[in-house]
C-alpha cells in the first residue's frame, strides 16, 4: 500500500473534535473542583476505588507502544509479543501481594520515595532522576511520536510536527488543569472506548479473511508460536526472564503507572485495582495482537509495521464510524501522554523541590503545572527524533532493556532482605547507569558490538546479564558496609504474616475477594499461554 492516507468525513472530523472538546471541558471542572492542596492534585486525596485504577492502569499502558507498537509488532513477528502481555499479568499479581503493601504502609507520594525510607536519600534522588528522564525521552516523546504518526498518515491534514504538538496541547490542558483525579477520570473513559473500538476492528477483520478458521492460514509458523527458539531475532526463549524484568519496571516501580494505586483509598482498593487491570491485559491477544495477523494477510506490503493499525481500522471501518477509531486510537495515546506528564510534575516537586525548600501546598501545585507545561513542550519537540528507530515498539523495549533492570534489583531485594543498605542501593543504581546507557548506545544505537564482531545478544538476555551484575554489587557492597537494621526499615519490607491475613480467609463481599481474584488471574494467564504455547 503506497498511500497512508485515508478518506474521512466531516462526521469523523466531528466525532474528533467532540471528544478533543469533552477531555479539556473534563479538566477544567476537575480544577474547579480541586481542593485540598498537593494531595488531592498529585494523589487525587488518596481517594480512588479499585475500578478506577484498574481502567486507568490499563488505558496508561494502552500507548503508542501497544495500539501503533503492539499490532505492529505481532504483524512484524507474530504471536509472540503476547509475551509482553501475560508477563505483565503475571507481575501486576506480584505487585499487588508483595509490594504494594509495603508502598502503601510507608504512606509514600512517589515511589522514588520509597527507596529513602528503605535506604537513604542518595538512592532516591538517583532513581527519581532517572525516571524523569526516562518519562520524558520514552514515555512522554514514544506516546506523541505514536499519535502524531498515525494523525499525520490518516488525515493527511497535519505534518509528523503539527500532529505531535496538537496532541502534546490537548493533553497538557487538561492535565495541567486537573492532576491525577482529571487523568484517572478521563482514563477510565478512554479505556473503555478504546476496548469498544479494538472488539469491534478485530471482529470486522476477521470477517473479512473468512472467519477464525482462516486466521493463521498462509501465515508463516514462526509467526503463530509463543515460544521461539533462542537464536530469534525478535524474542528468544532465553530472553523471557528479560521481558519479565521489564514489566517489573513498567508496572511496579514506575511512577508512571504505580501512581494512581498510591492514590488508592486503602490497601483493598490498590490490590483489587491492580488485579482488575491484569484481566484487561489478557484480551489484548484479540484486541492487539491478532488484528495484527489480519493486516499482515490482507496488506502485506506495508511500508511500515506500525501503519497496521491505521491501514486495517480506516480500510475496514465505514465513513461515519472512522471518527470513533481515530478518537479511541488519541484516547490510547493521551491516556499514555497524561499519565506521564503528571508524574513527571509529580517526581519533580515531590522529590526535588519540597524536600530542599519546603514550599506550601499550593505553591507546590504551581508549580506541578509549570514541569507539566515544559515537560509536554520538550516531548513535543523531541518525538520526531523516534522515527530514526526501526519500529517504535522496538524502541520502547530495548532502551529500558539495559538501564532497569539494576534498579529492579534494588527495590525487589529491598523488599525481601533488610540487612541490604543504602551504600549497596545506590551504588547498584548508579553503576547500572554508567554500564547500561554506553552499553545500549555501542549495541542498539552505533552498531559497534557487531562491527567489532562480538557475540550477537539480544537485548532481552543482556536485560538478565545486568540484573546479575546488579545482585552481586548489591550484596557485595552491602556487605562489606554491613549495618544493624533499624526498626523502621522491619516496617517496610514485605510481612508474611499481612499476607497471609489477606490471602488464607475469604472476604466479604465475595466478588471483592483478593485470594479469589489472584486465583482466577492465574488460571485465566496460564490457559491463555498453554493454548499459544
């Protein structure tokens, strides 16, 4: 297909504009609302229910890397990206038994913050440094790049440029405007439509190939396995530890993503959430991945991976109705977008500013607005920069694959052996750093590793090879700089017995019983793995 571009009506335009319309209009009532100060703008006062945080989980991760990069990827390498969904479901059960109690105990606004109370300020200063960046080179810039690119390639109205700063706009207002209670809000909104929409594009799909029985017909084998042998480009067998490595970044020690369970209204509420979004996960195998397939058979001369999505919603979907699939594709991406902007404002005063100045409430929600504001113009400018990568799911995975996973070390072990200190904690964090960024940039960037001749290792393996260096300086350091544990680091570090008070007793009501959503999440995850395995 040589033209991107596709027909829209000025029913599609208006469906658009009514929904650009209703997020800004939602955030300035939000404003008028807002009380309370830096808790209620930050943490929306700590006052969210289970189905809000699981909507918002879900629509935050639902980004340029999965409507634009997921389907892409499955139409590039097939099923086998489904690895980065159940793993996510996988994780998102862990988090929500062993660590987002010890989060939510510690009453922390960031999770950066954590790592103080468990170890000293210099870990959480480190980490909450190296989350704002990554927010605003990956998250921030990946999710304006994914919509700018599509909008660009749909309506052909717009530039890459004009598109990614219309985007940036939009949802810096609103978020400037409302904090966290006008981007769960909005999230659960956008989720939903996005759900609707992708249901309805993987149900017309396979409509048009013939039915399900025709789906992995004429489709090459490798590209209907989920476990691939451990010499594959894309994702090696040997590389699954890696993607579980990154979800445990993504989805519990992101600020991204983990703020709004901090904004939780007690423990249940964050749990119950948490699981709720790893449900959502398991369908994006029909929502994502298998749409991904159905372009691959009716267009399989795409000029790029990442135009299976616009090229299968717009060709199939009727005039009329494209305006409903470009709306839930910007709701996915400004889902992404204000998640990010609002932890960014978030990391910033919370870590940063407050500890050294101790500004008042309202100056501290000021200023939220003003890092918002810059925040959304640095990514706007930078986006464009992405389209230098093969694909953007690509990029999403093997920039976080060589820096996380030391600093992932750190706050699993912080949570599991209380003799583990500071010294050990920030020194695993900034030799991650100094390793894993050169490392990235001399493999995935200049290509030197492989013009010099060393052996190919894919990204995802080097992932565990830095975990392991980040285990042995951790304990090494820590070790050698061995201190008694205070009492209030015991306070922190996950409780046996907290659990099992949760986890061994049914609870009333019974719909909202932990150890029974924990349960049916594993069993739903494992058959979804053994049917593709």
């Amino acid at each position: 297909m040589e033209n991107a571009t596709f027909d829209l009506s000025w029913i599609d335009y208006a469906i658009v504009v009514v929904y650009f319309i209703g997020v800004i209009g939602h955030g300035l009532y939000v404003s008028r609302k807002l009380e309370g100060g830096s808790e209620n703008y930050f943490l929306a006062g700590r006052s969210l229910p289970w189905y809000l945080i699981g909507f918002s989980l879900f629509a935050s991760n639902m980004s340029g890397s999965s409507f634009v990069g997921l389907m892409g990827g499955a139409y590039d390498n097939g099923v086998v990206i489904f690895n980065y969904e159940w793993t996510a479901t996988l994780v998102l059960i862990l988090f929500a038994i062993f660590i987002l109690p010890s989060f939510l105990r510690a009453r922390i606004s960031t999770v950066p913050m954590f790592l103080e109370e468990r170890y000293d300020v210099r870990s959480r200063r480190a980490f909450s440094l190296f989350t704002i960046l990554a927010i605003m080179f990956i998250d921030t810039a990946g999710a304006l790049y994914a919509g700018g690119l599509v909008i660009s390639n749909v309506t052909g109205l717009l530039n890459l440029w004009t598109a990614v700063a219309v985007l940036a706009l939009v949802a810096g207002i609103y978020t400037i405007l409302g904090g966290l209670s006008a981007v769960v809000v909005t999230d659960t909104v956008q989720a939903i439509l996005l759900i609707v929409a992708a249901a309805v594009l993987f149900w017309l799909g396979l409509n048009e190939i013939g039915g399900w029985q025709e789906l992995f017909v004429d489709v090459p084998e490798e590209k209907t396995k989920l476990i691939l042998p451990a010499d594959d480009d894309f994702l090696p067998w040997t590389g699954l530890w890696g993607v579980v490595l990154l979800g445990f970044y993504y989805w519990s020690i992101n600020q991204f993503v983990v703020q709004r369970t901090l904004g939780a209204k007690d423990l249940k509420e964050g749990q119950v959430g948490a699981l709720f979004a790893g449900f959502l996960k398991l369908p994006n195998l029909f929502l994502m991945i298998l749409p991904g397939l159905i372009a691959l058979k009716l267009y399989p001369d795409l000029e790029t991976p990442d135009l299976a999505f616009p090229t299968l919603a717009f060709e199939l979907m009727p005039i009329g109705v494209r305006g409903l699939i470009l709306a839930a594709l910007i709701a996915a991406i400004m889902s992404s977008l204000d998640s990010a902007l609002n932890s960014a404002s978030t990391l910033v005063v919370k870590d940063f500013v407050e500890p050294i100045w101790k500004i008042d409430e309202d100056r501290q929600v000021w200023l939220g607005r003003v890092v918002t504001g810059l925040v959304m113009v640095f990514g706007a400018i930078y986006a464009p920069s992405i389209a230098s990568f093969e694909s953007l799911f690509e990029y999403f995975q093997s920039s976080l694959s060589y820096v996380i996973p030391t600093i992932v070390v750190v706050f699993i072990l912080g949570l599991f052996v209380p003799w583990l200190n500071g010294n050990g904690a920030f020194w695993t964090i900034l030799i991650g750093l100094i390793v894993g960024v050169p490392l990235f940039i001399f493999k995935e960037v200049t290509g030197l590793w492989e013009t010099w001749g060393l052996p190919a290792i894919h990204y995802t393996v080097m992932s565990s090879l830095m975990m392991f260096l980040g285990i042995a300086v951790h304990f090494g350091i820590s070790a050698m700089t061995r201190q008694d544990t205070s009492e209030d680091v015991r306070n922190l570090v996950w409780s046996r017995s907290e659990s099992a008070k949760v986890f061994t007793r049914w609870e009333s009501p019974l719909w909202k019983d932990r150890t029974l959503w924990a349960g049916v999440l594993i069993v739903a995850t494992a058959g979804f793995v053994i049917w593709f395995a």
